[in-house]
C-alpha cells in the first residue's frame, strides 16, 4: 500500500466537521494533502481556474456537504458535471452529510458524479475505506 498519496478535499462550512475531518483523514496516513473549501463556490472557483487544472493539483476525492450558504451541494454539483469534462483526471466525489432525510439520499443517486451518499459523522475506519478504494 502506498503511503501518503492521495490529495483530499473538503467542501463544508462546518469548522468543526472540517477539523475533525482534516485530523482523522491525516491520521490514516493516506493524504498527501488536504484542500478545504468552506462553501461549493469557493471549490468551484479553485476546479475551474486553468492554472489548478494540472492532474497533481487537483484533488481525487472530494467530501461535499449539502447544507452551506453562497453554494451548496447541489448547486455545486450541477456545476461541476459541467466542468469536470475540463479536468485532466476523474474526481471521486463523496456527499457527507448530517442529513438522514430520504429525499438528500434519493438525489444524491440522480448525480452519476456522486459515489456515495454518507451520514456524518464518518469514522477514521469508514474514511480509512474510502480513500483506500480509490
């Protein structure tokens, strides 16, 4: 198993869920980075500038809350099925979320970009899973 190698990113306004995040992922030993963005503009803005384009700048997985202010979720991801056809690299894409609601679940499968839907909080195991299946 390679050590350290996948750049994750994280896409949620909660400063606690990121830092819990941020610190279960780094103790896995299996990022060699982690972006954090505190709302789906601020990713997109990131994704979509030419000079962040390069396969080693971009992440390959990202963890997407639902729930945030300026972009949410599915506002990001109506605008990332567009651009990800601009990127050097297929991204893995996560929605972490608090919300337990059926209807999050369900929309979550009407997006092909989505892998898995997962209810927060998310355990250093279940990170541990997630990354190693990329």
């Amino acid at each position: 198993m390679g050590f350290a190698k996948h750049t994750i990113c994280l896409i949620d306004d909660d400063n606690i869920y990121q830092f819990t995040a941020r610190t279960i992922i780094e103790s896995t030993g299996l990022a060699k980075k982690i972006q954090s963005f505190y709302n789906g503009s601020e990713a997109l803005i990131y994704l979509s500038n030419k000079e962040n384009q390069q396969a080693e700048q971009l992440p390959d997985l990202i963890f997407l809350d639902i729930n945030m202010p300026v972009m949410n979720g599915w506002e990001f991801l109506d605008a990332y099925r567009t651009l990800q056809y601009d990127l050097p690299k297929q991204i893995v894409l996560f929605v972490v979320s608090s919300s337990i609601d059926d209807y999050d679940r369900l929309k979550s499968k009407e997006y092909q970009e989505v892998s898995d839907y997962i209810i927060k909080p998310v355990s250093r195991i279940r990170y541990q899973e997630l990354i190693e299946s990329l």
